[in-house]
C-alpha cells in the first residue's frame, strides 16, 4: 500500500455524521483500501483512512462480522489484513475461474524445504544438505524464489560467506500466517509423524 501519501482533502474525522453513520463510513473505507490491495495492508495503512478515536482492529472486526455467510473473509495474515475467498468455495473457482498462476505447483519435497527454510531460517545450501542428507538443487531454490517463497539472506559469517535462505511474506501469505510465530511447534509435528525428529 502507499506509505506516508496523504490526502488533504479526505475527511478523516467525519465530525458532521453521527457516531453510527461515522463508524459504518470507517468500516467502508477499510473496506474500499483492502479490497483494491493485492497485498496484505498493514494497521498503519488502515489508520490513515479512519478518524483519531477509531479502532482500527474494531473496525475490522466488524467488517469480519458483516461479512459471515459471505464467500469471502477478511484474513490476517503478514502483517496485515486482506481478502480472501473461504476455502470452501475453492473447487468452484477451480471450474470456473481462470487461476492458473496463482496456483502453486509444489511437491511433497518442496514444502518440505520450505519448512526447512522456515524453521532454520537464515540457512545456506549446507544447511539444507544437513537436514536432508542430499543436495538442494540450484532449480529448486531458484523455483521457490520464483514464486515468491523465499529471498535470500545475509551472508553467512564463514568462508566464502556463502548466501543465506529466508521466506518472505508471499509464504506468510500463501500458507495463512500472520508472522513465523505461527508456524506449528516442531515437537508437535514430530510427535505427530508429520516432521523427522532432529538430533
């Protein structure tokens, strides 16, 4: 979203409405910025739409309320809020939307680098080989890149300061997280079966 644009002709108080009017006017404005936004848009963004004594994550509340039985929600993701149609509705844009790029193609190996990424992040091509006992191909981290998943790093500090891995907010995105923090305990998914133990 914009950073630091301000328009001086947008009334952000709206004294001349009553509360209710008001506060339903603020809704609608959060409303306009995130569905014209690709991205997640951040409460800072949000605040500049709104008057000094609103909520911005009361307003959004709200909004989310308004929105029940919708096939569409607000989700808080990367930092920010944006749209997103309910998964249950997904097999019907399948049929019948044109969504080819935005799905993504990834293999069972694939995510599991980038959770390899995500858990040990930064992580050089070593790092990744010690987790899984191969090479990580120069293909696949150059799809991942690609895609948006992972940047690069800050340069290891050893010998040939090798490049580093990290995700980035596209896989906050795709994967539904608000920060790494939501990443699943490691020690669940191994007690689960779903990750291999590490030593």
């Amino acid at each position: 979203m914009a950073r630091d644009r301000r328009d001086p002709e947008l009334d952000r108080e709206l004294a001349e409405l009553p509360p209710d009017l008001r506060w339903r006017e603020w809704m609608r404005r959060i409303e306009a910025v995130l569905f014209a936004s690709a991205s997640p848009v951040p409460r800072e963004d949000l605040v500049r739409v709104v008057g000094q004594g609103a909520s911005v994550d009361l307003l959004v509340e709200n909004l989310a309320a308004d929105l029940e039985g919708r096939s569409f929600e607000i989700a808080q993701v990367a930092g920010g809020w944006m749209f997103r149609t309910r998964a249950t509705y997904a097999p019907a844009i399948r049929a019948a939307a044109d969504v080819g790029d935005q799905l993504l193609d990834l293999s069972e190996f694939d995510i599991a680098v980038l959770a390899a990424i995500a858990y040990h992040q930064p992580i050089t091509r070593d790092g990744l080989k010690d987790i899984f006992g191969k090479e990580i191909s120069r293909d696949l981290i150059g799809r991942l890149h690609a895609q948006g998943l992972i940047g690069t790093g800050p340069r290891a500090p050893r010998r040939g300061a090798p490049y580093t891995f990290v995700t980035t907010e596209q896989f906050l995105v795709v994967f539904g997280l608000e920060s790494l923090h939501d990443l699943p305990d490691r020690e669940q998914l191994e007690d689960a079966g779903l990750a291999a133990e590490t030593r």
